[in-house]
C-alpha cells in the first residue's frame, strides 16, 4: 500500500495513493463508522486514524486494519458520502509523506563503491549524522539553493519510516519495526559540509531533503534487498546501484540504531548515498539554477525535483 501526505483545501491530511487516486484514510473512516451507526465516530476515527501521518504510525496494527477496512469501504459500499473521501491526484499536492519526524538520522559511507571514490576504507561501524524536520520537503517542491555556497550536491538516498517503538531490536526482527519505505535527496551544500571536521552545518540547510513521493508499506516491500536505485540530473545519469550492494543493511540498521536510542514511529532513516555524487566526479559537477534531479527506486517510485536559485535576502 502507498501511504501519502497530501495537502487539500489549505488542509494536510493523510491518504492512500490508489489508481490515480488518493483515499482520504480519515474521512473514509469517518463514514465507515457513522455507516456502521457507531456513536462518536468522529473521534474514534480520530483515536485510530487520525489525518497526521506520524500519529498515524503511532497508532500501530489497530489503527493500521481500520485504515484498510475504511479503503475497502471507501472504494467497495456503493455509497455517497458528505466528505471529500476519494479526491483525483490531480486536485491535491502531494507532500513529503512524514512531515514532522522526531529524528532523522542519516548514515553515511553504506555503499561500497561510494567509500571508494571518496578514497576511504569500508567502516566498521555505521558512520551517522542528522538532518531536521525543517530540511523536509516534498516531491511536488522545488529545492531551494540559497546563496551561502556554490556547491549544490545530490545524494540519492533509500529511506525507511520507523512503525513502533523499538529498542534493542535483534536484526532478525527488525523488519517487524519498519512500518515502510520512500525516497530521499540528502541534498548536501559540500563546501559548507566539509569546513569544519563534522558534517551537520552543511546538511541541514533549509529545504535541502527532498521526499516521497509516497510511503511503500513493508508489506508491499518485502525484502528492502535488492532494489535498483538510480539518479539523473537534465535525465543524464549521474549515480546507480542496488540496495544489496549496502555495508549496513535495513536490519542492522535497525538493530544498531535502537542499541543506541529508542526510535519512535515516523522516525525517518537514510540509508546512505550510492557512488557518483557531483564531488567526487573528474571534473567535479554540481547542481545549478533550472537542474532537474530525479531519483528513482524499483517498487517505489520516482521522486523528482527541481533546483531554484534564492536570490540573496529572500525567505524560500
């Protein structure tokens, strides 16, 4: 299933993307209830599926088997509703589908052929960073490149969405803690990245990761191995490789990230960025004004994005 954040009416609520379709999950759970002449069906849709995704999460397998009974109602009970339930794609925008994570921890150096054209030795341990909630946009907005730097890089990133709690979780049950998988740019400002010895300042500037489009439900995944990931800029290929070709798998991930922390429902993690980056290639490239980034990931998606330059003094 494609679970989505879509912005309708000035609203933002959360769907499920079906056909060229979007299915209002709350709304649809709403009618469901008052159909089924259940009292306070308002707020029950509310406890169980509410219209933010984080919450959403939170609300684990209870809330997760009345989103999918109201889709079956939605799409199968024949009948009218007072609600906008099921709305065409093209009267909503879609938004990076986790709005307002707790953490969103980043890691670096997984691809094998990354490490090497960066000149490094493949890590022990995984190497980690953050990016912030503010740093999220979606796949409908342009990535904004401010004038603090000259060198715009992309980072196409494999991204998975934490669904419960979890802490010290064996790698063996760590796909039960992933409640699904989207795309990501870690769209990096490298000569900010690199003046001082740690990475923070120029990863997390403003707008600078893109999301979504959607959320791939684990289910629907399966086994996160084994998905080609490919990036293009102006529809030149810039980077490619496979999810199988990661150090750090989803699972171990999990497990050596919840031995440090606990990770909460919505939590977002990157997985890491393939080779190619436009500052390790001979000459070096970076993004411009009007650069078109597309990333695309077998049984996701695409996730596409254009590069527009802030001029000086102005809020993106």
């Amino acid at each position: 299933m494609r679970f989505v954040t879509f912005r309708y009416d000035g609203n933002l609520r959360i769907g499920a993307f079906m056909d060229d379709r979007v299915i209002d999950l709350n709304y649809a759970c709403v009618e469901m209830l008052e159909s089924q002449e259940q009292l306070r069906a308002k707020q029950i849709a509310e406890a169980y599926v509410p219209a933010n995704m984080v919450e959403f999460l939170q609300g684990g397998e209870p809330g997760m088997k009345m989103a999918k009974e109201a889709i079956d109602f939605a799409l199968n009970s024949g009948q009218s509703f007072s609600r906008k339930v099921v709305l065409p794609v093209s009267e909503v925008r879609l938004e990076a589908p986790v709005q307002n994570p707790a953490k969103m921890i980043c890691v670096g150096h997984n691809y094998r052929e990354h490490i090497l054209e960066m000149g490094r030795e493949l890590p022990p341990y995984p190497v980690i960073f953050a990016k912030f909630a503010n740093t999220i946009i979606g796949p409908q907005d342009d990535i904004p490149f401010y004038p603090v730097s000259e060198q715009l890089d992309y980072e196409a990133e494999f991204a998975f969405v934490i669904g419960k709690r979890a802490r010290n979780v064996s790698a063996d049950q760590a796909l039960d803690y992933v409640a699904g998988y989207t795309i990501a740019n870690d769209v990096t400002y490298r000569d900010i990245q690199r003046r001082t010895i740690e990475w923070l300042q120029g990863k997390t500037v403003e707008g600078s990761a893109p999301m979504g489009p959607w959320l791939v439900s684990g289910d629907e995944i399966g086994d996160p191995a084994g998905l080609e990931v490919v990036l293009e800029v102006n529809r030149e290929e810039r980077q490619r490789s496979n999810t199988a070709n990661l150090v750090f798998t989803v699972p171990y991930l999990v497990e050596f990230l919840s031995g440090l922390m606990t990770l909460e429902p919505g939590d977002v993690i990157l997985t890491g960025t393939p080779g190619g980056v436009g500052v390790a290639r001979n000459p070096q490239v970076f993004l411009k004004d009007g650069d078109i980034v597309r990333i695309e990931i077998d049984r996701i998606g695409a996730l596409e994005n254009r590069v527009k330059k802030v001029e000086p003094g102005v809020i993106a």
